[in-house]
C-alpha cells in the first residue's frame, strides 16, 4: 500500500474501509482511493471480517478474496498485530463501556495495544464516539 522508504505511522481502518478499497465495485471506492498511500494496521479480526463480506456480501470468488486479503495482510508496508489474551480482555471492557458489539471493541482494543493514534471507519456508531482510550492509550477515531 504505502511507500516502505519514509517514517511510517500506522493508521487504523475498519473492515468497511479496507473492503471499499479493495472492492473496486463497491459504493464507497472511490473514497477510499487514498488508502494507497497509508500503511495500514490489520489483525485476525479485520482480515476475517474482510473476507467474509467479499464472499458472501460482494460475492467474490472465494479464492480471489483469500488472495486479496492476504495480499493486504503481508504487505511490507502494513503492520499485522495478533489478538492477544490482554486485548481481548481490553476488548470485553471497551465493548461494556462504549456498548459496542464484540467485534469492533476487538478492533479498537487491538489499535490501542498498538499505539496507533487514528483509526478511519463509515460505521456511524464508531463515529460517534470521536474519540476511545483505554489506559494511557487513546485513538481518535475520523470517518473515512
């Protein structure tokens, strides 16, 4: 995605950004066009959530989907973090404080292990909250 030559700051997206960019019939492509020049955080979570709604939402091959989401996963310049037993605790405390469903607490709680500063989404419900902090860690949260 991004160039590997500069400073990276890694910025986290929401599955529903990174499908709208790697779906290039998807309604919202087009405003996700700048991704290209972003190194992206992902974790098990985004990566599956990803694949499911290109298979079974945008009805792609299976095969391709796997590859595309692999693709964005391995690439150089973005950052994968593992789901630990922390963050998923961190995740549970998100999703009661912000009643928020189990997935996108997970995401959020992975990006604030991370240290990841900024985290972009189209889900109204996340845009609200403008801002999440757990511990000394605090994500501001943008629309795409």
């Amino acid at each position: 995605m991004a160039n590997s030559g500069r400073d990276q700051e890694y910025l986290g997206v929401d599955t529903n950004v990174l499908v709208a960019y790697l779906d290039g019939g998807h309604p919202s492509h087009k405003k996700t066009t700048w991704l290209a020049d972003e190194s992206i955080v992902l974790n098990p979570t985004i990566a599956h959530e990803a694949y499911h709604t290109l298979v079974f939402w945008a009805r792609w091959d299976p095969v391709e989907a796997r590859k595309a989401v692999w693709d964005a996963c391995s690439d150089v310049n973005n950052l994968f973090v593992n789901q630990t037993f922390r963050t998923t605790n961190t995740g549970l405390e998100l999703a009661v404080r912000h009643g928020l469903g189990g997935r996108d607490a997970l995401i959020l709680a992975s990006l604030l292990a991370s240290k990841v500063k900024e985290f972009r989404t189209f889900d109204k419900n996340l845009l609200a909250l403008k801002q999440v902090s757990f511990g000394r860690a605090s994500l501001v949260v943008k629309p795409a």
